[in-house]
C-alpha cells in the first residue's frame, strides 16, 4: 500500500476529528467536501451509496464514513488510519475535560466558542444537503419518497424503519418486476447484521470493555438513543455513574469535535481514569470497524444490482431527509436570537457565496464571532 496515500488519509480525517463539530449530519457535510470537492476520491454519487450503506448497520455514522473514505483511498489499512485518525482528536479533547472534571469538579469555560460554532455549521450542513440533495434527487418519485421520509421523521418514526421503508418502496416504484428473482434478492441479505447480547460480571476494565462493545455493537439512531444505553447499562443495572455524571458527558460530547461516542472516554475516566477511558473508547468504536470491514466490499455490487441499486436510491434519498430534519430541528434549537442568526448568514454567504474556502475557516470563524458577540 503506498504510504503516501495512507499519510494523505490520516492528515484528512485528523483535521476533521479537530473541526468536525455538530454531529453526524456536520461531519458527513465537512467530509463530502474534503473527498469529492477537493480530492475527488470518489465520486458523488458512490459517496451517497456509502451514506445509505452505513445508515443501516449500528454505530456512529459518520466515524462509520470516515473509515469508509479510507478504505476507498487506502484499503484496508486506509480504513484503520481513517477511523482512528477522526476518534482520537475528539478522545483526547475529551479526556482533558474528564481530567478538568474529576479534579475541579467543573468544567473550563468554553460556552462562548461552541456558541458561535453551531450556527456556522447549520450553514455547512444545508451546503451539503444541497450539494447531495442534487445527486441524489434523479426522479420525482424519489422526491415523493424523500418527503415521505421527511413526515415521518418530523412524527417521530425510528430513522432505520424509515431507511429501510424508503428502500422498499423504491424497490416496489422502481424495480417491481425484478423482486422475486432470488439471485438478485440476495444481495440483500449482508446488509441485515445482528449482535448477539454480551454479559459480563464484576467491576472490571473487562466487564466496562463488554459494556461499550455491546453498545457500539447494537445502537441505531440519535445521540437520544445512546444516552438511553448509557442510563440502562451504567445507572440501572451496574450503578457505576451518577445522573448528573451521565448529562455531563453528554454534554461534553455534544461540544467537543468529533463522534459523540467519546462520551465513551468521559465515562471511562470516571470509573476507572485513564485505563477506564481507554478501554471504554475501544469497546465503543470497535464494532464499527468491524462492520465496515464486512459490508464495503459488497457495497459496488449493490449498485450492479437493479433491484439493490433501486434500495440503494431509495436509502439515498431517506439519508438526505433525515438530514434535512435534523438540520431544521438544530436550526429551531441554534438560531434564537440575533447573534446566531447574523453568524448563521455570514456563514451561508460564505458557503455558497466562495465554494473554495476551506470549511476550517468557516468554524474558526464562527468560533471567533461568537466570543467576540458574547463580550457584549
């Protein structure tokens, strides 16, 4: 493998783990950016199979993409430095305040940046939306389903039985004649991966290990969903936490940069320091290298498929309207007043206004504005 390529991925996704704040659906906009604006790694339209793709197995999506990228740059070892490369930023940053919380009991003052942050990278997502919008948007009646998608979310309905409801009913639309072939239908069939439930005994780095793995390995959906996990596994069962332990870290994973799974790494530390984050992280993030390792290379061979690319199409399109969804629901949370809607519009205005500036601009921008807004 060249080393050249493997260094090229691992300085991408390391300045992505130090930037890419906001949540999937911001990560996904910044790396759309970074490998097909910029390098052309892939093309749009395989990205938008990669998106549809990692929606359906558990996991961090956009960690889940990172590594994907990798792997089309740099194979299987460009899969490892990818997702290793967009975790360990946001570990690190999240180990500090860890240590900042478990000696001081409070956390340093960073309120103001994060601030200015998140209405700069609602205008990065609706960029990307745009730009994948596009692509994926071939036909009206994938515009039908996408707002079908959108409906659904906005009543509240589970975002994988609406990927998956998106899928069937482009297969049904598209490609209703093919769906009893057996040998095409097969395809189908390595996109559905169950985890069996792991146990484990004791308080131990073992049993912490067994606890996040489990949860990497089985959770779909929000942010919402793991601290659901985290309640059920680290305050109910083993009562290794406290609540307020458990809304902190969550906190501190929803204004640090990169996945939210290194809420992972705060928890960590407080049960059991360093060795407690460290073995937390890798318990949380390793079912996701597992996953991505097993279903890329089947990826390209969906899309031969008639039947699997009319899925793949209709997941496409899904992607693209949860997308939109949680952008209107962190744009009604972000933009309460003037200063984050004046940080918002310059934002946007450099997003579509000069498409060559680095995103990494725009966040340090937005970062910037909002301390200098909160002074007044």
């Amino acid at each position: 493998m060249n080393s050249g390529r493997l260094k090229e991925v691992a300085a991408v996704f390391l300045k992505l783990g130090v930037i890419a704040f906001g949540g999937p659906a911001a990560h996904i906009a910044m790396m759309e950016e970074e490998v097909v604006n910029k390098r052309k790694w892939i093309t749009r339209e395989y990205f938008l199979d990669l998106i549809g793709a990692t929606n359906l197995i558990p996991g961090p999506n956009s960690t889940e993409m990172t590594m994907h990228c990798g792997h089309e740059r740099a194979g299987i070892p460009g899969l490892f430095v990818a997702g290793i490369c967009f975790i360990l930023p946001a570990a690190f940053i999240t180990s500090i305040f860890a240590w900042f919380y478990v000696e001081y009991g409070k956390l340093p003052l960073v309120e103001p940046f994060f601030y200015g942050i998140k209405p700069a990278i609602i205008a990065i997502i609706i960029s990307a939306i745009y730009n994948l919008g596009k692509k994926s948007l071939k036909n009206r009646a994938l515009g039908v389903i996408g707002a079908v998608v959108i409906l659904l979310s906005f009543v509240g309905v589970n975002e994988i039985y609406a990927l998956l409801g998106a899928g069937v009913i482009a297969i049904m639309w598209f490609s209703g004649k093919d769906i009893l072939s057996s040998d095409k239908a097969s395809a189908f069939s390595p996109l559905f991966i169950f985890s069996s439930t792991l146990f484990f005994t004791g308080t131990s780095l073992g049993g912490l290990f067994l606890i996040f793995f489990k949860i990497g390995a089985t959770l779909y959906g929000s942010g919402y969903v793991l601290v659901a996990y985290l309640q059920a596994e680290l305050i109910d069962k083993t009562q290794w936490i406290t609540q307020q332990q458990l809304l902190d870290a969550v906190a501190i994973g929803q204004f640090t940069p990169g996945p939210l799974f290194t809420t992972a790494t705060f928890i960590g530390y407080q049960i059991a320091g360093f060795w407690g984050a460290l073995v937390a992280t890798a318990g949380i993030f390793l079912p996701s290298f597992l996953f991505v390792l097993l279903i890329n290379p089947i990826i390209p061979k969906l899309r031969n498929s008639k039947i699997m690319a009319s899925f793949l199409d209709g997941v496409n399109i899904g992607a693209i309207a949860i997308m939109i969804t949680v952008t209107f629901e962190l744009g009604s949370a972000v933009l309460t007043d003037w200063k984050a809607l004046l940080i918002f519009g310059l934002s946007l205005l450099l997003v579509f206004g000069y498409k060559k500036l680095n995103m990494t601009w725009i966040v340090l921008g937005g970062a910037l504005s909002g301390y200098l807004l909160d002074l007044f």
